[in-house]
C-alpha cells in the first residue's frame, strides 16, 4: 500500500496520535473518564472522539482492539484503547455510545 498514513500495529499508531497531541491516557472510572496525567474527570458531552483505529490480530481474532483519539471541552487531548468483538468492555462501549464523534482525516 501506497497510503503514506497506513499503520498496521496498535505499536505503531499510538506514537503518531502522540504527535497530534494526544499525550494523555484516558481510562474508564465509576462516572466518567480520566485522563490519567491531568487527573480531570469529564462526562460524555464534554468529550470528542476525533480519530478512531480499528486493529484485528494476524493469528486470532481475540487480538481485536480499538484506538481512540479523544478532545475534552477544556482541550486535553489523549488516547483510549479498548478491545473490541467479544472482549469488549460493556460499561466503556455503553459510555463512548454518548460522546460525539467528529473524526478529523488527515
């Protein structure tokens, strides 16, 4: 593939994003979302998903996972994995169903 923006591996994509400005690690708590390094909870209606990265593993398709690039409203900017297909985590894709999407291609 010719596609200069083509990434095969999760490994590889979080770097990329990192470069965008997505340096925070956002992870799932009782009411809301963190940002791990800024300690901030946000609610979805005071987050954006702006990019979204499919990964499906070579040998087993349990190796299945989804990157987020993810914009709170004060503009902290970070990441979110999370498995998706059977592995997925409910109470994570229940959440990520309320937060707007505006993907932003580049």
């Amino acid at each position: 593939m010719s596609d200069k923006n083509y990434m095969t591996t999760l490994s590889q994509m979080i770097p990329k994003l990192r470069e965008k400005g997505y340096v925070n690690d956002f992870e799932m708590i009782d009411g809301g979302m963190l940002s791990k390094q800024t300690n901030e909870a946000f609610q979805p209606e005071e987050l954006t998903i702006e990019r979204v990265y499919r990964f499906e593993g070579d040998s087993s398709p349990d190796d299945s996972s989804v990157l987020y690039g993810v914009k709170a409203s004060n503009g902290v900017k970070g990441i979110l994995i999370d498995a998706y297909g059977a592995d997925d985590d409910d109470d994570l894709a229940e959440f990520l169903r309320k937060v707007k999407v505006e993907e932003i291609h580049d």
